[in-house]
C-alpha cells in the first residue's frame, strides 16, 4: 500500500471520467491543514449541536402537512432511515477517513462526476440548513425581545439585521479553531438538551399535558383524526420529520480534525441517533401536547409557545432565552460542516482552491465566510422576494440532504462490489440491505418534495443550481483536479493511505 503525507504534490495526468489533474506548488498542501483536536466526544458534540435545532423549530409543519398522527409515523420512518444510513456511512468513513465525506465516498464508487454532483448537493443541504437555522434563531431572538422589552426588529422590516448578526458571530467563532468549535459545541449541545428535557418535566408539572389535544386537527372528508388529511399526507411531513435529525451525518466531514477517526465516527455516530430518537420523542408527544396541534402546526418558535403555555408570562420569555441557545448551537453545527465540505471540494479542485486555505487557526476560514454569504443571500432574496423563507429555504436544504442521501447509499452499495477488500474497520449491521432501505426512503422523501407544489419554488432553485454548477465542472472544473486524498484513494482503487502528520 503506498503513503501520501500533506507535503506531496499533484501530477499532471488524465483520470476517469474525462478529468485532468494539474501539478500543485510544494506549499500547496501545507496551506490546507487541519488539526485533529477531539475525540469521541467531541465529535458526539458536534453532532448533536448541528442538528437539536430540528427540536426547537421547523419540524411542526410536518403537523400541518399530515396531521398529528402522519407526522408520528413520518418520524417514525425517517428515524429507521437514519439507523440504517448511519451504520452505511460509518462503514464507509472507517474505511476513508477523508474531510471529504460524502463526496469521498461517492468519487471511489461513482468516479469524479459522481462526487461532485454528491458533493455539490451536501453544500447545498448544509448552506441552506445554515440559512434556516439563523432565520429560525432570528424568529425565536425577535420574540423574545419583543416580550421582554417591547420592541421588534421584524415590526419595522429589519429581521436581516439578525441575520446578519448571527452570521458574523459564529463565522468568528468557527474561525478561531477547531478546538473552540469543539469546546463550543459540547457546552451548547449539553445545555440545548438540557433545555428539551426541562421543558419535558415542566409540561408535566405544569398539568398542561393533554394528549387529546394532539388530535384536535379537523379531518377532511373521509379520514381520521390520526391521519386528518389521509395516508398520502404522510409523505409530505417526512421532510419535516428530517429536520429532528437532519445534519447528523455530518461526522464524517471531522474525519481529518478528531483522534482516531476509524473508531470515533462509528461509535460518535451511534451515540448521536440514540440521544437525537431521545429528544425527538420529548418534543414530539408534548409540545404538542401542551397547546394543540391545531395552534403549534404553524408556529415559526413552536418550543418557545410550549413554555409560554406552562410557564406565566416574563418567567416564559427568561427561561425561553435559554431555548434560544439550542438553536445557537445549530448555527455553529452546520457552520463546521459547511466549513468542511467546502474545504475539501475545493482542496481537490472541484470548487476554486482558495475556498480550502486554512491560515494559522487551520480552519477553513474562506469556506466559512462565503459559505455565509450565500445562505444569507439566500434569506434576503426569499424574504424580501415575497415569499416565506423559513420553508421556502428549509424545503431546498431538505431536498440537497435526501439526494445526498440517496447517492451516498449508493455508493455503500457499489464499493461493497467494487472494493471488496479495502480495510474496513467498521462494518454495518445492516449491510447493503440497511443501505438500500435507506436509499429508497431518501428517494421517496426526494419525490415528494418534487411533487407537493408548496415546495415548488425550491425545487426550481435546486434544478437552477445544478444546471449552473454542471456547467461549470464541465468546462472549467474537470480539468483542474487536486490529486487530494480523497482522489488518490479513489485513483489508486482504495490502495492509498492518506497520512497527515499534524
């Protein structure tokens, strides 16, 4: 098996799939180091941090697409996908420990063009989730200062101005170190989860707890109260069912910054699902529980209603800054996975190279800033174009996340075929089965984003996206490719170790 370390050079040779790799500088690499700085849980941490979000906001219109009871069962599935998928990604990252993730794992199965189309829509799922989380935060900030002191941005046009606020904070705060984005992340996902479990004990305290008010959604003609808006209902609050757990997958994208990665992403990702299924099942039986699904389906900061509902009025608002913190933690979450996946496209030429330069902090600090700017483009145009950002911008980073999915369960299938013997020093318990149910889960999630005509707009504006940046590889970006380490195992057929010695 032959070694790369950091220092070696690209070579000027043709690859499969019509793409050329140019020669590099000897510093080339040396301006792209990362530092492993955590371990087990650290990496549980940042996990957790990029996804409790989904608990404070975004996951109640899953109620009002498909009623209480769909929006149970859509739950239900999509936990089990994530099961499945996680143990096939674990698989995968044990055997390429790369920064890449899913693009690494989609170019060794799938060749160049397959990671990056796989590569592109897991910028798009983490920019985006980035974008909802700061316009989620937004909401819940607004409103609590609206309680407290009367005033609100939102009343005079300004809710940018939180955004705008919320990104230069936590791009500083990724900036500084993968050490403090760790640290970060273990305070705030330990505090968020704590938020989630005294909400959970106060409800019940309280005496608000009325689960007869989970069903108080009118049926339409024919169907239940479990199910108000019948059994295909349930299709559509699948994307919102992700949101309880969208980013998870996210680990992988550490695999170049935390000890023992073969062993610490597997175990980390294991953890992770068990804690999120946790804190899922909390929210969903008792938020609702406490103000009815009918008042919670439609709110934009439906935990910060739960505790107006259990608490009396300033006490809701102080206690209810602490939720604030949860989706804070988000922000920082999914800035490291943006940070990441753009780093690595970028180090292997698919995107431009100064996205990956990471400076004295090794971090990524180019990724991180224009990987802001355009999430809060986004917002302001969606906004400020007449239409609802919060769902609009959700509904884009959902449908980026499931074909991310569906091709990285994919590629799990193929390199159980085409790499038979690579060392793999995590294996599925599911195998390819797991990786195919989960596969036809995300397809299914793709399609009913595609038809419910409420999601419409993003998907043009993912279609819009992919037709630009396939255009872009086609003339520009193929034939400038980085013999990264993600390339040189994929190129040597899974025989190149990648060795960093930082």
């Amino acid at each position: 098996m032959s070694v790369i370390t950091a220092d070696d050079t690209s070579r000027e040779l043709k690859g499969a799939g019509g793409v050329t790799y140019v020669t590099t500088d000897k510093d080339y690499f040396k301006k792209r180091q990362l530092s492993r700085t955590t371990g087990a849980f650290g990496l549980w941490a940042i996990g957790i941090s990029a996804v409790i979000s989904g608990d404070f906001s975004g996951w109640n219109g899953g109620i009002l697409q498909a009623g209480w009871g769909g929006m149970l069962i859509a739950s239900i599935v999509v936990f089990i996908m994530y099961v499945f998928m996680l143990n096939s990604i674990s698989e995968m990252a044990s055997a390429m420990p790369h920064t890449g993730g899913a693009y690494s794992f989609a170019r060794a199965a799938m060749g160049p063009w397959g990671g990056f189309v796989t590569g592109l829509a897991e910028t798009i799922e983490y920019v985006m989730t980035a974008a909802v989380v700061v316009y989620f935060s937004s909401a819940y900030a607004d409103a609590i200062l609206n309680d407290l002191a009367g005033f609100s941005l939102d009343a005079h046009g300004l809710m940018w101005v939180w955004w705008l606020l919320l990104y230069v904070i936590f791009v500083a705060i990724n900036w500084v170190g993968a050490q403090t984005s760790f640290r970060f992340a273990q305070v705030v996902s330990i505090a968020a989860l704590a938020i989630v479990a005294i909400f959970g004990i106060g409800a019940f305290v309280s005496g608000k707890v009325d689960f007869g008010s989970l069903l108080n959604m009118a049926p339409t003609t024919g169907d239940s109260t479990f199910l108000p808006f019948g059994v295909q209902a349930i299709f559509y609050a699948m994307p919102f069912a992700m949101w309880l757990f969208l980013g998870i997958e996210q680990l992988p994208l550490a695999a170049e910054e935390v000890r023992d990665p073969e062993r610490n992403i597997p175990k980390s990702s294991r953890l992770c699902i068990l804690t999120l299924g946790i804190s899922a099942l909390v929210i969903v039986f008792l938020n609702p529980a406490v103000i009815g699904s009918k008042a919670l389906s439609s709110s934009d900061e439906p935990l910060l209603d739960g505790y107006r509902a259990i608490l009396p009025g300033n006490l809701a608002a102080v206690l209810s800054a602490f939720a604030l913190i949860g989706l804070l933690a988000s922000v920082q979450g999914i800035m490291f996975a943006y940070g990441r996946n753009l780093y690595s496209l970028s180090r292997a030429g698919y995107y431009p190279a100064f996205l990956s330069l990471t400076g004295k902090k090794k971090t990524p600090y180019w990724g991180l800033i224009v990987g802001a700017v355009f999430g809060f483009a986004a917002l302001f145009i969606v906004a400020y174009g007449g239409s609802g950002a919060g769902s609009v911008v959700l509904n884009i980073a959902v449908w980026g996340a499931v074909l991310a999915y569906l091709l990285q369960m994919v590629s799990f299938v193929i390199l159980r075929k085409k790499m038979p013997k690579i060392k793999r020093p995590f294996r599925s318990s599911f195998g390819s089965t797991g990786a195919i149910v989960a596969g036809t889960v995300s397809f299914v999630i793709f399609i009913a984003v595609l038809m419910n005509p409420d999601y419409r707009l993003a998907v043009y504006v993912m279609v819009a996206i992919y037709v630009v940046a396939l255009l872009f590889f086609a003339l520009y970006g193929r034939k400038h490719l980085v013999l990264s380490p993600e390339e040189e195992f994929a190129a040597s057929g899974g025989e190149t170790e990648y060795r960093t010695d930082n």
